[in-house]
C-alpha cells in the first residue's frame, strides 16, 4: 500500500471520529476498518431498502458493482492494495481483526507493522 494512505488510514482510525462495527464497510452508525478507508478516499455510502432492512454500500466504479463488505477495486487500486479484505500475512486478514473485536488503535498497530504487504 501507498505509505501515504497508510499514514492518513493510521490517523483516522486513531482519530476518534469513526464509530466501529463488524461484518459491513458500513452500517448507518459505524465503519469497519475497511469503511473507514473507503470513507478517506472520498467514497460515498448510499443507502438501499432490502428487505425492510437499510443496506450501506459503495459503488465500484470500475467493476460497476456495489460492495457491502469489502474494498472496492477502485478503491484498493487508489492506495495500492493487494486484496480487497486487508490479508497482511497467509491468512491474517484486517476484517477477521476487525470482526473479532480489535479496536481500531490496535487495527492501526497492525497497519504500521505491515503496511508494505498490505
């Protein structure tokens, strides 16, 4: 990843400004990890009835498709990711972090650890 996204990515997360949720970029209220990058990049979250349900997702602009849970190919080809859902290591993947309950100080740790794999 880009040093400079991963700089900005850091101080967002650390920030306070972002609620934390699981298992969606975006909820309404909260972002993933993953959200929040999106957020930084300029994305915008739009919002869809499913099911009596309100559904947040991000339009990629380049696939034409919409994504709920993970980056957008516009997005990670902006900050030079290598995945849509953060794998860091074999296995190691930054929404499992997420989704598990790491805060997102300790998401930022990881970041800074190893954020030329990402």
């Amino acid at each position: 990843m880009k040093a400079e996204w991963k700089d900005k990515w850091v101080a967002a997360l650390r920030s306070g400004e972002y609620k934390q949720t699981r298992e969606q970029l975006y909820d309404g209220k909260g972002y993933c990890c993953l959200g929040v990058l999106c957020k930084i990049t300029g994305k915008k979250f739009f919002r869809d009835d499913y099911n009596h349900y309100y559904h947040y997702y991000v339009k990629d602009t380049q696939n034409g498709i919409r994504e709920d849970i993970v980056l957008p190919t516009d997005v990670m080809n902006e900050v030079d990711m290598r995945t849509k859902n953060g794998a860091y290591r074999p296995g190691l993947l930054l929404v499992n972090l997420n989704d598990s309950g790491k805060t997102f100080s300790e998401i930022a740790d990881v970041i800074e650890e190893h954020w030329e794999a990402l």
